[in-house]
C-alpha cells in the first residue's frame, strides 16, 4: 500500500505484510527507548486500512471487563480542524486521531465505582502505550492529548453523556529519520520499601 511507506532503517530491517499493510516489525525493547510524541506530522492522509490497524492495536490492550472500551477513529478533515480549534491541547497537524472513550455505565455494572474512577483510567493508559508501539511498525507518530474538556470532545464526537472521553491520540506519518529518544523524565527505583535504593546487582 502505498500510504504505508516508511524508510526500514527507522524502525526495523525486515519488511513484511499484514491484511494487505506494510509493516516494519520493531524489536519491542528498542520501541520503548525510542517512543516519542510527535506534534508535526507529513501532510498526507492516513489510509483507513492503517487506521483500523492502529485502533486493533489499543483493542489488543489490558480491559478489566468487555463492553466498557470504545474508540472513535476519526480522519475527517474538517472535523480535525475543529478539534484544533475546540480542544486547547491539540497543538499538532495530525490528519486522524483516535479517541479512547469508556461507557461509565457499563463499567460501574461490572466494576463499581472504584473500577469507573481507578481501572478504566488504566486501561485507557495501556492502549495508548499500544498505539505508540503499533505506530512505529506503520511509519505512524502519535501524541496523546488530555489538554481538554469532557464536554468539548462529547461535543465534537456526537458522544452520549456517559461515555467519557478519555484521551485523544493524533496520528499520523512522520519523517523516517532516526530521532535520539526523549530524555529528561527521571524515575527513581526502591527496594522492597519506599527509601530504599534499587541497586543494579553487583552495585
């Protein structure tokens, strides 16, 4: 598919092909050193075939229950410029977005609160881990926004008033070279008990 190429070196060696798609596997360790958000995106068009590849990739992630996930794919060009406008966050060119969305209802049925309030917010993180890895194989960025308000995208996306947005992923092509990794975002290891250090074996 022509809308699907991507410089190999970027992202892997190996070409291959699923449903018709080209991809480039990713080593998943070297996905995660080298996963990125990305604000400015090639102007072209992401095939819907891709898009329904991305939006597999969020469905292959952690859900506490079935039936509380739902995710609008949205590649309308107009209705993108309105979320430019409408959602303070969405400083980017991106062609498409997905939005990862979780019925309240259903998920206080089978979860309770804690579940609407605790579980479904990981989840929704899960996914997004997923779309940034499933991206690379595609020659796709991605940049995940939370900068809004619910009742701005329930707006934008026609959503009932319990399903909540949960968060909004641009996507979209990217150039092939190879970026060093974000850097910056420390984390600190504890050992058995919070204070103390996690020591590499032999440190």
């Amino acid at each position: 598919m022509s809308g699907t190429k991507s410089d190999p070196s970027a992202v892997g060696s190996t070409s291959t092909s699923v449903a018709g798609i080209e991809t480039h596997p990713v080593d998943v360790a070297e996905g995660m050193r080298r996963r990125r958000m990305h604000r400015e995106f090639e102007d072209r068009p992401v095939p819907r075939a891709v898009l329904e590849r991305m939006a597999w990739s969020a469905t292959r992630a952690q859900q506490a229950r079935s039936g509380v996930r739902h995710i609008v794919i949205v590649d309308d060009p107009d209705l993108m410029t309105v979320a430019r406008q409408v959602l303070p966050g969405f400083v980017n060119n991106a062609p498409a977005m997905l939005v990862h969305c979780t019925d309240t209802i259903r998920a206080e049925e089978v979860l309770g609160r804690r579940g609407v309030n605790a579980a479904t917010w990981i989840d929704a993180g899960a996914a997004c881990a997923h779309l940034a890895l499933m991206g690379q194989t595609l020659g796709l960025g991605v940049c995940t926004v939370t900068s809004w308000t619910d009742q701005a995208v329930q707006t934008l996306l026609g959503l009932p008033a319990h399903i909540r947005p949960d968060v909004t992923v641009a996507v979209g092509y990217v150039e092939s070279t190879r970026k060093p990794p974000a850097r910056g975002f420390k984390t600190r290891l504890h050992h058995n008990h919070f204070g103390t250090e996690f020591a590499r074996d032999g440190g």
